[in-house]
C-alpha cells in the first residue's frame, strides 16, 4: 500500500510542528551537565569496578538529580547526564571512549575507570584535552613522576600504607606479639611496588622478614607459600594481594591448619563480601581508609544512603573515596561553574571536607589521608592505625579461623 | 629432597592433574571427535560452577550432590544446542571450514553464557566454604575439598574411560575418532553419535565446574584459563586420545606443581608451556597421537 502524496504531506508537516514544540519544550528545562567515564562491567576489573566505583557515581547521580541537579554556578541546578560505556577492562577501549568523550561528545566532565592499570592508561589524555581527573583507585608510587597536572590520586600511595603496615607490626612487635614476618606478593606492578615500598618501611623499622615469595596474577594454589611460611614459623603473615588472591590465601590457609597471630592483606579484605565470605573474618587486618564510624561529616548518611540504594555496604577503604572524588566535583562546580581549568586552579588550592574526612591535593596527591590500618573486629572493620584515627584497638593474636 | 617434599608435589599434582584431566576430556570429545574447536567449553564449567553455588547457597545442597543435577542438566543443553546450532554447521561441510565455523560459533556462544551469567548473577564475586578443613597425612597436610574435587574428577574420568573401551556406544564413539568413513559404512550414525558427545563433553566441563566451585571464587570469566588449559592438555596427550587426555592432565599438573615447590609460583605456566614445547618437538602429533 503506497502513501498518497497528500496524505505524505501533512504526516510530515505534523512531525515537524510536534518536534519544534517539543524541542522548544526541551529547551525550557536546564540543560544537562554531561559527565563521561568508563566502567569495567565484564572482564577481570569488574569485581573491584562494581564494588568501589559504579554504585557511588549512580547514587551520587541520583541524589543530585533528587535535589534538582548539580548546581552550576551562574546557570542554577542542572540534571547530571552519564555517557559511558563498558570497557570490558581492556585499556585500548577505554583509551579510545575518552578520545571520544573529548573531542566527539564534548563532555562536560570526565570521571575515571577503575584500576591503577586503567587510570594510568586514561589520564594522559584527560590531560591532553584539560579535564581534571580525580581518581580513587589509583595507587601507584610512580603517579607523582607521570607529571600530569589534570590528575589527581585520592587513595593512599603505597610508601604511606606499607608505613600504616609497618608502624603497628613495629608496635605489636615490642609488645612481644610477633617476631617473624613473611611477604606473599603478587607479580605485577602493583604488588611489585608495594613490596618495594614494604622492603623499605619494615628495614627502617626495625623488623625481621624471614621470608617473600612472589606468585602469578589468576594464581590457583597458595598453599605451597603458605606450608613454607608455616614451616618456617612466621607469626605475621603480610599478603599484597588483590581480590581473589586474598580470598583464596585466606581459604587455604585454614586449610593448611595454619593460623598465624597477625594476618595482614592488600585489597579485598575490606570488601564486606570478605567478612560474609569468611564469617566475620574476625581478626584479619588490612588496607583500610574509612569506616561508617569515622568522624568525617556525612560519613553514616553516606553509608545508610548506599545501603538502602543497592542493598550493599560500601567497602571500607576505597568506596568512600569515590564518593569524595564527587563531592569534590560539585564543589567546584558549585563554585567556579564547569570551567575546567577553573576547576582545576580550586581543586589545586583548596583543603576539601568529605565523607572520607579532608583530602588536599600537593602535585596531583593527597596528603592529608595517612596509611591506615584496619580490623574485622565484630562485623566492622575498625581503623586500628594509626592511633590518631583508630576506631579500634587491635586484637592480636587472631582467634582462630571461622 | 625430604619425603614431605615429594609427597607435596605428588599429591599436589594429583589433585590438579584430577581436575585438567576431566575439563580437558571433555574439550578432546568434542575436538577429537567432531573437529569442533569449543572455546566456549570453560564458560560451561563456569555455569555449572555457578549452578553449584546457587543450589548450595539458597537451598543448602550439598556440592557433591550437585553434580547429579549440573552433569545431566549441562548434557541435555549440550544435546539441544547441538542440534540447534553446531549440527547445521556440521551438515555437509569440508573439515577445513567446519573447524573455521565452529570456532565462530563457540565464540558467540562463548558471550552470550559470559553475559547471560553477567545478568543473573553480577561480576561481584561469589564463593562459599565446603570441606574447607585440613587432612594431615604422609606428614603433611592437603585441603580435604581438594582432596575431594580430584577425586571425583579422576573417577568420573576413569569411568568414562571403561565406559569407551567396555560399551556399544563406547565403541562407536572410538570407531568414529579411528575412522569416521569406515565407522559410518559400519553402520553408526554419525550425527546421533556426534550430538550424543558434544553432550557429554558439555556435562564433563559443568561437573568440573561444581568441583571447582567448592575451591575458587566465581566471576562470570573463570571459563577462557580452563578452556586454554584444556586445549594444552588435548595437544599434550593427543587429539582424539582419551587416554592421553588424561595421562596429559595429571603431567601438566605434576610438572606445574613441582615448578612452584622447587622453583617459584611465577615460572608455573613457563613450565608448563615449555613441557608442551618439548612434546610437540620431539613428538608433533602429542604423546600418545598417532
């Protein structure tokens, strides 16, 4: 069946007329702030992508468009717009996506992906096209010598955690608790330079390390590690792993019947899936930065807000960072409008309060969180270090595995 | 070298071997037989694994007894997705495409059970405790859940290997590996034959999958290693060879064990890959090819 001309006709001037009311309509409304970014949703980085960074950008996304949208000085409250993509963790991906984001979208805003990896691999061209990067899972020594000034690493270096790490072995060692330490590292450039950062920390400190071995990424059996630091009499275990790692020493060594006094590890201990996992993980240390009973304002509503969003806590290390990463943003936004080296200058020269308590940038680091040390102690993992900070006192030894 | 030392490597790589042997078994049914390249077949594993933790999480079935579900859930899947999708790429192709072809379609496969496990059960990872306790003997000590997953592997193994030598079926299945022209002018039905052990391969890579759960974390990527693994192991022992399949799996697991006790935890897949390097020298067609 052909469509009369006539009939064609008035089809199309009806479509025209609805689209100039409806654009006009549009139009009216603010127009959105566009905030681009790519997210692990598949491949290896999805596990840490989906717990530390993902549910804080949606439910700092909907919070503000609760109240309005994210005020813009000068221009009033204007909804936030995500634009972004799975990068199925692979860096060429990413890579192009904020290539795009840059020169095709013309984005107003950038967030980061997730990873050390992953933000190495984007912030040089956040850098190139001027958009300020704030990155929360960013942990590298070598992100001071990158010299690029458009980004900005929250989290704690490793030379800061690995002192957090050997400041209470130093401790728990004069008190009589442990005498030897053995490091289980993982072989790729994080745990290469935590275990650099560690070699230093724990000689100035005085301490013995009896043993470090090193394992490959995606590593299916820890337990000939583990057997040779039991044999070997370690009583602090000090593992710079990642997620699965973690769990899989964690598991293996209770079932290598061996449960040393002081279990500490890097990422994934402070993921509340650890503590379900291993039925409060009472005892076991780790990487920590944040809890809900930190001084920090805002930092319970964070938490309850996050809760009753995606029916999951928050981590206790890095989460809360993300989140302050935001916080930041719409500050300045709030501040200097969407004025990018703007935002830049006031991100460089001003001291923030967040949910994650005060961050200031010197070079692109913060330095105003220290290393900090945490404990499952009950269901919260408490900060146990340093002093100044704790939430906590430390249990050692550990009681025995759940 | 102390007792304990040999009775780690041995017993560790028992239990690894047990596991290569019984994932790489069913990849060799599938290559072997039908020339299908399955580069889904880990993402099978990972199915199961995940089958396996949803019915020991939400209903409290024991692991092990998973498998009786997960082994004929996967093999009825297997049946159905072979006669859906790899029997018409099958039908009346020269051998050189059919391998292109399937490759193509192992890999679509390979997205659509990566992403459909993405949507039911999200990247977070997901594990639980089973036999999660130490056994000491032969002066030292071995995790009983590994124990246990080799085990089970090694017999269901083994049992399928008398099921080859001793059954009608078994000896169909060989005929078609030996001389699939010959087979079919014996009277075997070639598609029957061929759906049956795409099934079967299938279960052997779920049921895998339920032992591995027992040990590792589950993500919605645990699959592509094993597939890989497996491959390593069918080159190693020989294509088509079930008997190799197995003696390859429990080599590759010696050799992977006795690098990480005698040398280091990062030279594992160095040892493994040059042990490979070795046979396919001084032996192109794998240890037990013909």
């Amino acid at each position: 069946m052909s469509m009369k001309r006539r009939e064609f006709l008035k089809t199309t001037a009806g479509g025209a007329a609805a689209f100039t009311v409806l654009r006009g309509k549009a139009w009216g409304q603010a127009k959105p702030v566009r905030i681009g970014y790519t997210l692990s949703a598949t491949g290896p980085y999805s596990v840490g992508a989906g717990i530390t960074q993902g549910p804080n950008y949606t439910l700092w996304q909907e919070q503000a468009n609760a109240k309005g949208g994210l005020l813009v000085k000068g221009e009033g409250r204007r909804p936030i717009e995500f634009i972004s993509i799975d990068d199925r963790s692979e860096h060429e991906t990413a890579v192009r996506f904020y290539e795009k984001l840059a020169t095709d979208d013309r984005v107003d805003l950038m967030l980061p992906p997730w990873g050390t990896a992953m933000n190495f691999a984007v912030a040089p061209i956040a850098n190139k096209y001027g958009y300020p990067l704030l990155g929360p899972t960013a942990v590298s020594n070598k992100i001071k010598d990158l010299q690029l000034p458009y980004f900005y690493a929250l989290l704690q270096q490793p030379d800061q955690i690995m002192g957090a790490f050997a400041g209470i072995l130093k401790e728990l060692k004069a008190q009589g608790k442990i005498s030897k330490i053995a490091i289980a590292y993982v072989n790729d450039l994080f745990g290469i330079e935590l275990n650099a950062s560690a070699a230093t920390a724990l000689k100035e400190a005085g301490l013995d390390v009896v043993d470090v071995k090193s394992y490959p990424l995606g590593v299916k059996d820890l337990s000939p590690v583990l057997k040779g630091f039991k044999a070997a009499g370690v009583d602090a275990f000090v593992g710079l792993t990642y997620p699965p790692d973690n769990i899989l020493a964690t598991s293996q060594a209770k079932e290598v019947d061996w449960n040393p006094p002081v279990w500490l590890a890097a990422v994934g201990t402070a993921f509340p899936f650890y503590r379900d996992r291993f039925k409060g993980a009472e005892g076991v240390m780790g990487i920590a930065g944040w809890n809900p009973k930190v001084k920090s304002a805002g930092a319970k509503e964070y938490f309850d807000a996050h809760v009753k969003k995606h029916q999951k806590e928050p981590d206790r290390w890095a989460s809360a960072f993300a989140y302050a990463s935001l916080q930041i943003l719409e500050r300045c936004v709030a501040e200097v409008g969407l004025d990018r080296p703007k935002i830049k200058g006031m991100v460089d020269s001003t001291e923030f309060q967040t949910v994650a308590g005060p961050i200031r940038f010197v070079k692109g680091s913060n330095v105003s969180t220290p290393g900090m040390v945490g404990q499952w102690q009950k269901g919260e993992f408490e900060i146990v270090w340093p002093k100044s900070l704790a939430t906590g006192t430390p249990v050692v030894p550990k009681p025995a595995w759940a | 070298m102390s007792p304990t030392l040999v009775v780690d490597i041995v017993v560790g790589g028992l239990i690894t071997g047990g596991i290569y042997a019984l994932v790489a078994l069913g990849l060799n049914l599938q290559y072997g037989l039908m020339r299908v390249l399955n580069v889904a077949h880990g993402e099978f594993l990972m199915m199961g694994a995940y089958l396996t933790y949803s019915l020991h999480t939400a209903w409290g079935v024991n692991p092990l007894l998973t498998l009786l579900i997960t082994g004929p859930a996967s093999f009825g899947a297997g049946l159905v997705l072979h006669r859906l999708l790899y029997a018409r790429v099958l039908a009346g192709e020269a051998a050189e495409a059919l391998e292109s072809r399937s490759l193509l379609l192992s890999f679509g496969l390979l997205f659509v059970l990566q992403n459909a496990a993405l949507l039911l059960w999200s990247a977070d990872l997901k594990g639980y405790s089973y036999l999660a306790v130490p056994l000491h003997f032969l002066g030292s000590v071995f995790p009983a859940n590994r124990l246990v997953a080799a085990a089970v592997a090694l017999a269901v193994s083994l049992a399928f290997y008398v099921f080859l030598q001793q059954s009608f079926l078994g000896k169909a299945i060989r005929a078609l590996m030996q001389d699939p022209e010959g087979a079919q002018l014996a009277g075997i039905n070639l598609s029957r034959v061929h759906g049956l052990c795409f099934g079967i391969g299938i279960a052997m890579s779920a049921v895998t999958g339920s032992l591995i759960s027992m040990l590792f974390e589950l993500t919605p990527f645990i699959g592509l290693p094993y597939t890989v693994t497996a491959l390593v192991v069918v080159i190693l022992g020989g294509l088509g060879n079930v008997a190799g399949s197995l003696l390859g799996g429990l080599i590759l697991g010696l050799v992977e064990t006795a690098s990480v006790y005698l040398a280091a935890s990062d030279i594992r897949l160095i040892a493994s890959y040059a042990v490979l390097s070795l046979i396919l020298i001084l032996k192109p067609s794998g240890l037990f090819g013909r």
